[in-house]
C-alpha cells in the first residue's frame, strides 16, 4: 500500500501539529504550507492526494486558494478538505461553490482525520 500523501494549509502551528499527528498515525506522508502561494507551489511540486485548508484563516485567502487549485490541471485528482467554525455556515457555503470536495467543522478535522482521508483518498484504504 503506499502511503497517501497530505498537504496540510494550516497556519496556526497548534492546529497544525494536531492535524500532523492525526495524519501520522493515518500513515499519510506529510507536507505543510502556510501560505497560498507555497500550497500551490508544494501541491505541483508533490502533487498531493489531498490538500488540508483552514477556510477562515484570512493568510491562505482560503476561498481563492481553493479555486486555483481547483484550475491546475495537474492537480486535477487532488482532493481539497476545507474545515470552519461549525456556525459560520456561509464560509462553508463558500468553500463548497469554490470546490471544496470536502467540508467538515473545526472540532471534528483532526480527530476524524483518518476517516475523513479514507473517504477522499482510496490509497488510505487500500489492502493491496
């Protein structure tokens, strides 16, 4: 089985840390960005099964961020998994009409990671 690959844009170091450990014991092999020039930069450079985006930190610009990913053609099978504050529904709105494949709250991304990568990336259930 090889090991999904995981970009995870999340500026805020705490959170990121969380979401590095959850994605380790996913067996993910992971890279980070924190800004939206080096997660388009590191997505074509290493061309993740899946990009991790924090939609409400205003450094990433989350919401254009998404879409540029989304018009990279060699970035054409990446999955994008966005997280917000579960009451701020209009970024989640948002994020869904950019392509955002997945949306899920803040309180649930890092410790359902690994069943949230399993959904979007066949890799991370793959006996083969």
């Amino acid at each position: 089985m090889m090991a999904p690959k995981l970009l995870i844009a999340v500026p805020d170091l705490l959170f990121r840390s969380k979401l590095q450990d959850a994605a380790r014991r996913a067996g993910a092999e992971i890279y980070s960005a924190v800004s939206s020039a080096g997660v388009v930069s590191r997505s074509l450079e290493y061309l993740p099964d899946a990009v991790v985006i924090d939609l409400v930190d205003e450094r990433l610009d989350p919401i254009e961020l998404i879409r540029r990913l989304k018009r990279e053609p060699r970035l054409a099978g990446t999955r994008i998994v966005g997280f917000f504050p579960h009451v701020q529904v209009a970024v989640r709105d948002a994020a869904k009409a950019a392509g955002c494949d997945v949306v899920v709250p803040r309180s649930i991304v890092a410790t359902s990671l690994a069943s949230i990568l399993a959904g979007v990336v066949p890799a991370a259930t793959d006996e083969s």
